[in-house]
C-alpha cells in the first residue's frame, strides 16, 4: 500500500488549472489499483500533498491524521459505497470537498451523494482533465467561500482601519525596535503575544508577522475575542455541524479552519471565557480542533499570534484567565509602545493620516500648523494611534481641528496660565468628544480609540 507522495520540489502553479492545485493535500479513494496509479501520476506532480486509501477503513484513518482539502472517492467498492461512507463523515465532522467517481449516473445515486455532500461527479470512463477540472473548481469555491467568510466577519466585527494595517510607521527607537523584533521572529513557526495599550496597533505588527513569514500566500484571519457573544464564541473558533445546536441548520467551518495553512490572530485573548479558554488550550497543544458537534478531530496547520491590551498576569492571579495557557502563549512577547512614547512619530502619522483621509473622504486636506504639530506632540493619546486617525478624520468632516488642538484652546488653562498642563488638555478633549455626542459614553470611547471603561473612569475622576 502505497504512503504519501512527498515531491523533492515544490509544485508549481498550473496555470490551466489554477494557482490553488499546487498548494492542494488530497486523498484518493478507490479498491482498484489501477485507477489509484492513474490518479497518482495525474495528480502527484501538481499538488503539494497526495496520498490514497484503498478502501474505506483506511481512508477514515487518514482522514483523523491529516487535513484534506478535497477527496476523490470513488461509489463502488467492497464493503462499503463511497455515498454511505461519505455521509458518515459527514455526521462525524467532515468539512472537506467530495469528488465522487461513479460509472453509474442515475438519478438516484446523484440525489444521495449530493444529501451525503458530495459537490462534483465524474463520470467514468474520463480524461485526466476532467478530473483536474472539477479538483479545481472544487479548491476556487472553497476559496472563494472563505475568503468572504472571512471578510463578512472583519466587517461585522468592526475591525481596525484599512490605514497602516500592513506596516509599522515611525522612526523613533521604541517603533524601530519593534520592528526589528518581528523581523527577527516572523521566519518561525514560534506564537508571539502582542501586548500594548489599546489603539497601539497590535493588528498592524500582526499583520506586519504573517507578511514576512513563509505563510505570506496563505490566510490571515483576524479574530476579536471580545466582539463574539460567548455562547457563541466555541462554533465561531472551531466550527459546528448541522444540528449540533439550536438554529445550526448547515454545518460550517470555523474561524481556524478558514485560516488553514496561514496565520490565526487571536486579538482579546484575555476577554475567552474559561470553558473556550480550556479548549484553546488543548487545540494549541495537539494542534487539532473538535467542531461543536463533532465526534472527529480536525488537524490545524496554523501560525498563532495573541495580542491583549489587559496585564494578563494580574488576570492569572485573579482566576480569571488560566496559567497553563498563559505560559502556552507567551512563548515570544513583544510589546507595542503607547503614541505618547513615540516622539516625532505623532507628527509623521498625522501628516499621512491627513493625506489618506482626504483621499477616502474626498475632502481637501486641513493645514496643520505649527501650533496644532504642538499641542499634538503634548497631548497624551489615552487611544494611541486609533484616537489620533479619528481626531484627523474629524478635523477633515470639520474644516478646522478642534480648539483643544488648534492654538485657541491653549492660550490659558484653568488658572488663567499660558499653556496648558497635559492632563488639562486630555480633559478638554475628552469632554469636548462627549458634547460632541451629546454624552453618548460608547460613541465618545468609539471616537477617541479607548474604552468605555477609560471613559467613565476619566468622568468620575473629573466628577463630570
């Protein structure tokens, strides 16, 4: 029985058949040895991973091995058809694409294998270029069908701004000392743990890890723990079949699976609650999930990188977050320096910040003066970067940056000094925000880049 197929080189993209098949692990299914050569020697050259079963037993042992992208099976064969085997792994947690290979197209088969999931039919006898279509067409839509999952979530979830998501921007020491380090760790398959205030720009070095890493052709898949109900958090992660809970009509792949093969950022890590936390745990160890539901698990090949603007370290020794999976994550930390600690970087974001939002919003550009460049490099930025992009998206829906920033504001403080003490000026801006929302807290902490939570702590300070 013949093992996996490893290539000496790395397949190449075909360009008949798509840029996907050379990236492709599939298994074959078929008792007749002469088709499994047949389809070995089609497929062997053109994908990265190809093994085959010669009956069904072996090929469920291959399934709980490793992670398939499609599977070639072919209806009649000893002991048990492909279209009853197929609905079985289905049932027990199978998301892969099925190509079923039948000599007999009857209405009745095709009804079954497509209940039983089966996406394509090739009809026997066929040319290997049949085949090779329909293997393509299969990797497009799985494709396809992630790449908009993913997207639908990033909206959904309200992900960071599009402006600077895929590189650091600075020169001061603490930025250039960031990016050293992600060029250093980003070759290893090592999780790196992002710590930082929030607004840092945590997605950015993240993203700044995948694109530097050999798993810049594969997914990036951007996950807010904080922004998933908790009820839901487990199917959202790891996927669910159909029926494995109320209002699960379909079955559907989670978040790791759609991330296979490239990188799964995990941004709130803090915010899991215990039970997911104690799952994540064991996925992290054995690199393998269990679909809610399911009686399989999924083997994940994934780069994961964890970021947390909380002391997760305080959170331990509440009980609020586990140990074992703090010291699991924390293999290489890599802190990002609030805006505050960046020195002229504020100003060079500004500038970019000004000239990319004019361009999306189709505004004209709002001067920024030398007395604005000041009052911006005095100013604290409790929301970091995040606060600074939206002060300059407000500044251009505007006309003018507000008095707080725009040399009027600084004339006098509350004793009638010159100037302005910085705790003054960040006091000014936070309450200007909050009569701009008519006290609407949430909105406010929205526009400012911070949390609620920073909110109401700053208004009870100032008794406001």
């Amino acid at each position: 029985m013949a093992e996996a197929i490893w290539k000496l080189r790395q397949p190449t993209a075909d360009p008949e058949f798509g840029p996907w098949l050379a990236q492709a692990s599939i298994l074959i299914v078929d008792d007749e040895p002469g088709m499994r050569n047949f389809l070995m020697r089609t497929l062997g050259p053109r994908c990265k991973r190809l093994e085959e079963a010669a009956d069904t037993e072996e090929a469920s042992r291959k399934l709980d091995e490793h992670h398939f992208d499609v599977v070639i099976l072919d209806n009649i064969m000893p002991g048990k058809n492909g279209v009853d085997w197929l609905a079985e792994q289905r049932a027990i947690g199978f998301f892969a694409d099925a190509i079923l290979m039948t000599a007999f197209a009857d209405l009745d088969t095709a009804i079954r294998a497509l209940r039983a999931g089966a996406v394509d039919f090739v009809l026997k006898p066929f040319r290997s270029n049949q085949l090779l279509n329909a293997v393509a067409r299969c990797l497009d839509r799985v494709r396809l069908q992630r790449e908009n999952y993913v997207l639908n979530y990033q909206l959904k979830s309200n992900s960071d701004h599009i402006l600077l998501r895929d590189k650091l921007i600075g020169e001061s020491i603490a930025v250039r000392h960031v990016r050293d380090t992600i060029a250093r760790v980003a070759p290893l398959p090592t999780s790196v743990l992002l710590t930082g205030q929030s607004g840092t720009g945590k997605e950015v070095a993240a993203r700044s890890l995948h694109s530097l890493s050999d798993r810049v052709d594969k997914p990036f898949v951007p996950v807010n723990c904080a922004a998933i109900p908790p009820d839901m958090i487990e199917s959202e992660l790891f996927g669910h079949l159909k029926g494995a809970f109320t209002g699960a009509e379909t079955m559907r792949e989670g978040l790791f699976m759609h991330a296979q093969g490239g990188t799964l950022f995990l941004d709130e890590i803090g915010e899991l609650p215990p039970a997911t936390q104690s799952k994540l745990l064991r996925a992290l160890e054995d690199r393998r999930i269990r679909p809610v539901g399911s009686e399989r698990e999924i083997p994940v090949d994934l780069r994961f990188i964890f970021a947390t603007n909380a002391e997760l370290e305080k959170e331990v020794q509440k009980g609020r977050f586990r140990a074992d999976l703090y010291f699991r994550i924390n293999v290489m930390q890599i802190r990002l320096p609030p805006l505050k600690d960046r020195g002229n970087d504020v100003q060079d974001l500004a500038t970019l910040f000004m000239r990319k939002l004019s361009q999306q919003l189709g505004m004209p550009q709002v001067p920024i003066p030398d007395s604005v460049r000041s009052a911006l490099a005095r100013y604290d930025w409790p929301g970091n970067v995040r606060e600074l992009r939206n002060l300059i998206e407000r500044t251009l829906i505007l006309g003018r940056f507000p008095e707080d920033f725009s040399g009027a504001g600084q004339i006098r403080n509350t004793s009638g000094a010159a100037g302005g003490s910085l705790a003054e000026m960040e006091r000014r801006h936070i309450l200007a925000v909050l009569a701009e929302t008519n006290g609407d807290r949430d909105e406010a902490a929205r526009r400012l880049g911070v949390s609620r939570k920073t909110v109401d702590r700053k208004c009870a300070a100032w008794n406001a």
